[in-house]
C-alpha cells in the first residue's frame, strides 16, 4: 500500500471530503502507475479518482465500531515520534 493514504476511520473530526479525495487521487496514482495522466488519459483518470472517493466515503459512512474515535493531534504527534525514531531529528 501507498504510506502517503492515511487511515481516515474513526477520527475526530471525521474524515472531510477533500481527505477522502486525496486518499483516492493516490490509490489511482499507484494503481495507474501516472503522477499526472496525459490527455488521452485524463478524464479515465478523473473519473476513476472520482468513483474510489464514493466508494470510500460510502464505506467510512458504513463502518461501525465500539472503540472511541481517535484524536487526529495525538496521532499525528505519535507519527512523527515514530518518524524521528526512524530516521533521525531532521524530520
């Protein structure tokens, strides 16, 4: 799996859409192979990062779980402590 698609599940705030976009203009991105697709290839392109994003929001609208959501500052703080385990303070 791409690492730069983030979970967006059990959040608070919940996923916005523009997240839920971004997730999938990158699984396209890794599925096609394309950074940026050529004309002849463009409205596939869209039209496929288009029909993950409703995939994806229908399915994070359709999860149910008894666990608390998760707060998105703590973990991003516990990513970037990973992050700087990993590959030293410069991160």
């Amino acid at each position: 799996m791409c690492r730069n698609i983030r979970t967006l599940y059990n959040f608070q705030p919940p996923a916005t859409e523009d997240e839920i976009r971004a997730a999938a203009s990158q699984f396209v991105r890794k599925i096609s192979g394309f950074v940026k697709p050529s004309a002849a290839n463009e409205a596939a392109f869209n039209r496929a990062v288009d029909e993950v994003a409703r995939a994806s929001a229908a399915l994070l609208a359709a999860l149910v779980t008894n666990s608390p959501p998760r707060d998105r500052e703590v973990e991003a703080a516990r990513a970037h402590a990973r992050a700087v385990r990993r590959f030293g303070a410069h991160v």
